[in-house]
C-alpha cells in the first residue's frame, strides 16, 4: 500500500487551491493492483509574504494555528527562497515571532505557509 498527498494551485481555476491524494494497493501474490485519486478544493493550503511578526502571526491565526502549524521561508524579492532559510515545525506564537522576526533580518521579509505535512495539519 502508498499513500501520496500534495497540495497546490489548482490545474485550471486561477487562484484556487487544490490537495491531492494519491493511493495504491498491490496484491503481490495476484499481481492485482488498485489505484485510488481524490481531489478537493476544501483545504486550507496558503501563504503570504509577511514585512513584520505580527503580520505573519495574523496570517497564521486566519489558517488554525497554532492546532495548525506554518513553515516560514527565506525570500529573494517576493518569491520564496527556501535556500536562503527554511524552518518548519513551527507551532507557538514565540517560535513564529523568533522565525519570522530571523528571517526579516536575512531577507527583508518572510514567506510565511501552512505547513500542510499529515502529521502538522489535522484539516482533513
């Protein structure tokens, strides 16, 4: 059995999001294989680029946290630049203002997401 999930920009609706899931079963003894896709808009996959921590703890709050957490990204311009500074597990207002306030500091902004990892994000 595989499980596979991923979220996104949906393929063909600008500005929506989209989570996928992707599942496979194998009976190595048949060779019978069963493969499964779901997709759905209902997800709370977001992000924004954040000039202050109170900014972003604004944002994150819209998106569940901290039952949810966020993952904060370097950026270069207004794009995320994870090679600039990546920090996940981000889970408490102290740690997001930490994160975010480092970051500005390297970048002069943050990139701030849902950390949408299974065990990060209880959204179903």
């Amino acid at each position: 059995m595989a499980s596979e999930g991923s979220f996104g920009p949906h393929p063909a609706v600008p500005f929506l999001s989209l989570g996928r899931e992707l599942v496979l079963l194998v009976d190595r003894e048949t060779g019978l294989e069963l493969a499964g896709h779901d997709a759905s808009s209902k997800t709370n996959f977001a992000h924004q680029l954040c000039t202050t921590p109170d900014q972003a703890l604004a944002f994150a709050s819209q998106c569940r946290f901290p039952t949810h957490s966020v993952i904060v990204i370097g950026c270069s311009g207004d794009q995320p630049d994870p090679k600039r500074a990546l920090m996940k597990d981000i889970a408490s207002q102290a740690a997001l203002a930490e994160a975010v306030h480092s970051v500005i500091a390297e970048c002069g902004a943050a990139f701030v997401e849902t950390d949408m990892r299974a065990h990060r994000n209880p959204t179903p």
